[in-house]
C-alpha cells in the first residue's frame, strides 16, 4: 500500500453530483481493471494512486450525501480507499470500472461508521505524518450552508429502509444504472428496480405526511419503519471541516442532491 494518499484539490463540480459520478464509470487512460490488477500484484505503485485520484470526488460525494457532513466524509472516503487495499483480492469490477465497487465498499463503511473509523485511525497511525498545507478553495460559510442543506434531505431520506436507501443514494445521487448498482450491491437487477419502485413508493407517502405535519404544526415523524435510525449523524457543527494530521483528502463543495430528494 502506498505510504499515504495523493493529495488533490478537485474543481467543484458544474453540473448535478450524480452526473460527475457517472462520467467516471467511463474513465479515459488505462482501464480500471488493469489499474487495479497492477496495484494488487504490486507491478506499478503508481496504479493505485491514479485508481484514487479518478474516484475519489465520486466516493467523497457519495459519503457527504449519505453523512450531511463534509468532516466525516472526508474520513469516511479515507476509509473507503484503505478498505478497498485491504480487500484488493476480493474486488469485482462492473464491466472496466471500479467505481460500483467502490460505492458499495462505501456503503458499508457508512453504515459502520464507527468501527470503520477506529480502524482507519489504526492504520492511519502506523503511516508518516502528513504535512497539509491550509487549502484556500475552503469556504466555511459555503461548507456549513451545504451541511444543512442536505441534513434536511436526510432527515427523510433515512426514514427509508436501509435497503432503499442504498439503492436511492446508487440509482439516483450516484447515478448507476440498474445494472451497476446490482453489482454493487450483490443482487439481481429486478430486485434493484422493485428496490428503487418501493424507495420511491415511500418517499411520496413520507411527502404527503409532511406536507400534513406542515398544515397541522405537528412533528412529521423521525425513524423509518422497523429501521431504528433517525436522522444521519453528522451535522454541521458551524464550522469548516479540520484539517487533522493524516487525512488523505481535500475537501470541496458539490452540487450533491439531485432527483426525489432535493432541498
């Protein structure tokens, strides 16, 4: 593995979040695949930086989509990449891409957070200390209007069932096709569209219920059904992400909400 990520600071993306995601299941340069195989056989060291720097703003979204917070997803996406080293002989890629793959090693990292974090604080404690310069793209203001931009998305999107909400984040923020997101999840491509048809399904009756909440002043309700779970964690503390020693990526702003779920 190398000795510590390469380091970047990505343009904010100009169009919806999702598109971004897609143009990178079509990488230009050396397919995915021979990157990756490169990277596990330990024949280039440089493979599998250039596999991070072609996903990372995809995996960095999709973590700040799922958390509404851009301090956890810069840890969260950190992990994603350590997790997909240590995992590297179990990788199935959809067609050239690793990008599906990826996403699902991301999911899982969200969804256990905190042992994925404790983890990543390990492994990132046996690496030299990273000197990391202030990054002046950094717009607190900018950082903390999106946190709470999309903490109002998640306040509905995780009273979904987690299994739609994977699916939704894949499909519709991610913008895979039905086909990808079946990789990526380990299920047949039917089940990811009855999937996403019920996701959508129950986003138009938690709609109805909130319009009602609004008409009526009372609270619209805080857990999805047989889930547990509120509201994601992570939201925005009225300040722009740390920039603690070790961390692998540079935050940036994205247009991150896209489809059913827009604020």
């Amino acid at each position: 593995m190398p000795e510590k990520f390469p380091r970047k600071s990505p343009e904010p993306p100009s169009g919806p979040g999702h598109r971004r995601d897609v143009d990178q299941l079509r990488p230009t340069g050396v397919p995915d695949g021979e990157l990756w195989r490169k990277a596990a056989k330990g024949d280039d060291p440089s493979a599998f930086g250039e596999l991070f720097e072609r996903h990372i703003d995809a995996v960095y979204n999709h973590c700040f989509r799922r958390t509404g917070s851009w301090e956890a997803a810069e840890d969260l996406a950190s992990v994603v990449f350590l997790e997909a080293w240590r995992r590297r002989h179990d990788v199935s890629l959809s067609g050239e891409s690793i990008l599906p793959w990826l996403l699902a090693v991301a999911n899982n990292v969200v969804r256990n957070r905190d042992r994925s974090l404790r983890r990543h604080r390990r492994l990132l404690a046996k690496l030299p200390p990273a000197v990391v310069a202030p990054d002046p793209a950094d717009d607190a203001v900018s950082r903390v209007d999106d946190e709470r931009a999309m903490q109002r998305v998640l306040e509905v999107f995780t009273r979904l069932l987690p299994d739609e909400q994977d699916v939704l984040a894949l499909c519709v923020w991610a913008g895979l096709s039905y086909t990808d997101a079946a990789v990526a999840l380990g299920i047949p491509v039917g089940t990811v569209r009855s999937r996403l048809s019920r996701a959508r399904e129950h986003l138009r009756r938690l709609a109805g219920l909130e319009a009602g909440a609004g008409r009526t002043g009372g609270p619209a309700p805080t857990s999805s059904p047989g889930s547990g779970q509120g509201p994601a964690q992570g939201r925005a503390s009225g300040r722009a992400p740390g920039r603690a020693q070790g961390r692998a990526l540079s935050a940036h702003r994205s247009n991150h909400v896209n489809g059913e779920l827009q604020p």
